[in-house]
C-alpha cells in the first residue's frame, strides 16, 4: 500500500473475487470453465540458531510454495476434464511407450528438453470492477499432480452443473501488477 505525505494510504479499493481471468497455455477449453482460483501460499521454514540459553529462530533459506488450484465446471463432452485426465497420465505411466512418445509430441512447438513438454505456463489475471487488468499472477512448468472425480448424484432436484477440482505443482511463479 503507498502511503501520502500525510501518512494516508493513497489508494483505498480492494480486489474482488469474481473478477478474474485464468489460462492454461495446454488446455485453452479450462478458460472459460474456470470457476474459483486459489492462488498458492508461500512458505519459509525456520532455522534453529541453538544458543546456551534458547535456541532463535532465523529466517530460512528456501521457499516452498503450495499447489496452484483450480475449480472447473465440466463440459459436456468431458473435453476439459480428459484433457488434464490424459496430461496427467501421459507423464506417468502410459500403457505403452508409444503413448508416452506420442505424449511427448503432442504439444506445440516442440522443445528440445522433452521435460519442458510435460509442462504448461498458466497465468491468472485479476480484473477490476471495469475488466481492466490489475496484476497478472504467472506460473511456469505448471504440471497437474491431483484431479478430483465427478460427483454425479440422482438426489439432486436442482439441474446443477458438474464441477472438478484440479491442483498443479509449478516451478516459480511471478506477479505483475498494472501501474
């Protein structure tokens, strides 16, 4: 928060929560299904400094980071669902070698590390109450490591879509935020 020469903050909105834009470079259909976004937290673990008396704590010196998650709602065809379904199981353990090596082709452009194609760059764009954009959160190497199941269930009266919960590891994340 910046703060004026009469020690009073010089901007007093506040971001809103329904206001945002998320895209995954792999799976363009998750954009418009996108429904709730959790940005990661970030961790430092301590460092015990012993000492004759009581041992301090020191600031660490590696960050950890939670997992990026999504909530999505599930297309008809399940095409965004199976997307990330089949992103997941071609790192892992395909059937044959053969998918796997068809897995590894798939995405375009091809990069010559084959790790790199196991990954996706995502980005969230937090919007203002006019769409404008106001910090752009940036993941790279994003890969998903947990996909919830459908939760289909005759009881419910009320037609409602089906939504799934998707969690992805990343290397570092980066935020720019509009002047």
């Amino acid at each position: 928060m910046t703060i004026d020469t009469n020690g009073q903050p010089k901007v007093i909105n506040f971001l809103q929560t329904n206001s945002f834009l998320a895209v995954i470079d792999r799976i363009p259909a998750i954009n418009y299904t996108c429904q709730n976004v959790s940005t990661p937290g970030i961790n430092v673990s301590a460092a015990e400094l012993p000492t004759p008396f009581k041992d301090l704590s020191m600031p660490g010196d590696k960050v950890a980071y939670d997992d990026l998650s999504f909530t999505f709602i599930i297309t008809s065809d399940l095409s965004n669902y199976l997307a990330i379904k089949h992103w997941m199981e071609g790192y892992t353990f395909p059937e044959s070698y053969e998918e796997y090596t068809q897995f590894l082709t798939d995405k375009k452009p091809q990069l010559k590390n084959p790790v790199l194609n196991m990954t996706s760059d995502i980005s969230v764009q937090v919007l203002s109450n006019k769409k404008n954009r106001i910090a752009t959160f940036q993941f790279s190497n994003c890969f998903p490591n947990s996909l919830s199941g459908l939760n289909l269930d005759v009881t419910d009266s009320d037609t409602s879509v089906i939504t799934a919960d998707v969690s992805f590891s990343f290397a570092n994340f980066y935020v720019d935020v509009a002047v």
